[in-house]
C-alpha cells in the first residue's frame, strides 16, 4: 500500500487505515538533543568535578638559602567558579534526564503543559550553563594568562594537564548549551506549526 504523503498531516486516521503522527521527526530530533544535553552534561560534569593535579613546585623563601620542593596540588574545588560549573552542569544533566523522559513517555511530541514545562526548563538551562561557562571561563583565563597588574600568575604552564581538562569540559558545556538552544529553536518551530 502506497501512502499518501499530501494528506493526514494533522494526525487522523487516513484513507487506507494508517495514522500519520504529527510531529514524529521533531519528536526524534528532540530526543536526540536531549539525549546528547544530557551525554554532554554529564561528561563536562564528572571531568570538571575529578580535574586535579599535584606537582612538585621549588620554592624559594630567600635568596641565600636553597630552594626546597613542595607538592602543590590544583583541583576543582578550590575554586568556586568551577564548584559552580561542576554544580550548573549536573543540574542540566538531571533535567535533560527528566524532559527526555517526559518526551518519550508522550509517544509523538509533548503536549500541552508539559511542552510548556519543557520549553522554560530549556529557556532556564540554557541561562544556567551559559553562566558557568562564562565562570569558569573567565578563571580558566586567568590561569592561562595571568593578570600582570594584580601579579597573578600564570598556572597553566605549570598545570597543564589541569587545564587542558577546564578547556575540554568548557568546551562539552558550551555543545550542550548549543543543544539547549536548537531545542528552543523546535519549540518555536512547534508553536509556529500549531498556529
């Protein structure tokens, strides 16, 4: 049996006994999105929250004695920005869990309040790991380049196993916000097609 793609776009019963779900490529685009918002999440998250370092840096109290060596370690918590990215990014993962259930679950595209729910929780995360990433960004610069007028010096030279995994999970952050904002963008594109 030949389908008739022209008509039965609303979701009716067709001609020859077959339904035609509305929404069906959104509905999978829109499941794959979350599911990658949630992968992506994830990953930023467990790298950002395990990032340490410890090496061993000579120090030098004066310049007539030798310099002796310390451990110095360098890990996420130390910094409250990266506490915050590690905590944004887990937030997001958990509700890109809960809205892929909720999309799966409505079989064919969520309807209603839970469209609505789905659309401001995506609105919210999108804001919520824009932030952290501009956060920990602005740290991890820091620690790139130093700041020559507050004598901040520069870590990643030191550190530079740690920092490659900051620009790693920033970059992942940055794939799920991106995520984020293509799930707006059908939300819209939903909205458009039901008016």
């Amino acid at each position: 049996m030949e389908r008739n793609n022209a008509a039965g776009l609303d979701g009716v019963r067709q001609k020859d006994g077959t339904e035609n779900r509305k929404g069906s490529g959104i509905s999978w685009v829109e499941s794959v999105l979350r599911m990658a918002a949630l992968l992506l999440t994830l990953i930023a998250a467990i790298l950002f929250g395990l990032n340490k370092q410890t090496k061993i840096v000579p120090i030098t109290i004066s310049p007539d004695l030798p310099a002796f060596n310390v451990p110095v370690t360098a890990k996420s918590s130390y910094v409250s920005a990266f506490v915050y990215f590690v905590v944004a990014n887990s937030i997001a993962c958990v509700f890109a869990a809960v809205t892929l259930v909720m999309t799966l679950v409505s079989k064919g595209g969520t309807k209603g309040i839970s469209f609505l729910t789905n659309m401001l929780i995506d609105l919210m995360m999108v804001a919520l790991l824009y932030s952290c990433i501009g956060a920990a960004g602005a740290v991890g610069l820091l620690g790139l380049k130093g700041n020559s007028h507050l004598q901040w010096n520069k870590v990643c030279d030191v550190y530079a196993k740690f920092c490659h995994r900051v620009e790693a999970a920033l970059a992942l952050s940055f794939f799920a916000a991106f995520a984020y904002v293509l799930l707006i963008l059908l939300s819209v594109l939903k909205l458009h097609k039901r008016s």
